[in-house]
C-alpha cells in the first residue's frame, strides 16, 4: 500500500491496486462496490480488494486528494458513498500510466517483449 507520505514527484511506483482504483475511476464516479467489480474485471480476478482494504485504499486516497467522495440524493442505500478522481487523482494516474507505459517501452527494447506492430 502507499503511504500518506509518498508523492508522484519522488517517482516512487503506485502498487498495483492503488492504480487499478484509480483506473477504474477514470471514467466517472462509482460507489465502493462498483469499484471492487471493476477492478476484479480488469484484472481478471487478479487483484481482488476485500472491502476492509479497499476501504483503507480510499480514506488514504481522499485524504491524499486523490479522490472526494459525495452521497448521492435519492440513492437507495443513504450509507453509499460515491467516489471519483479530483484533478490531482487524474494527474496521479496519469504520471503512473506514463511511467509503466516506459517500463514496457525498455521490456521491449530489451526482447523481453514483442515489438510493438507498426501502424
């Protein structure tokens, strides 16, 4: 897990489940369930967040600004919270998605790797 003390401009990496939360936030606002599927969904069951740890992920992330959350009025369950990314969250996601995005850039270069098809 992150800790309240790491930052994006150390270039220190996101664990892998801190990205796929804010991953699966990058298209608008889910409640913590959905979050939870979503993530399960990408990853093909890989990361499975147990709502005691996602829930840790989240307080962190907000109180990070990473992420707000707000109740939806008229929402069934008055106890759901909805959660998406604020503009720092974003750039967050953003800087992690570039930095893995050289990580494969190297793997290929290295033959690890198949090259990337010309388009």
């Amino acid at each position: 897990m992150f800790t309240r003390h790491q930052s994006k401009d150390s270039g220190t990496p996101l664990g892998a489940s801190a990205f796929e939360i804010l991953l699966a936030l990058a298209d608008g606002e889910r409640h913590g369930s959905s979050i939870s599927s979503e993530v399960d969904a990408a990853t093909a069951g890989r990361i499975r967040l147990m709502p005691g740890a996602l829930y840790r992920y989240l307080k962190q992330m907000a109180a990070d600004g990473w992420i707000a959350d707000t109740v939806k009025v008229g929402d069934d369950d008055a106890r759901r919270r909805y959660y998406r990314l604020t503009p720092l969250g974003r750039r967050v996601a953003q800087a992690e998605a570039e930095r893995l995005e050289e990580v494969v850039r190297v793997a290929r270069f290295r033959r690890l790797l198949p090259a990337q098809a010309q388009q």
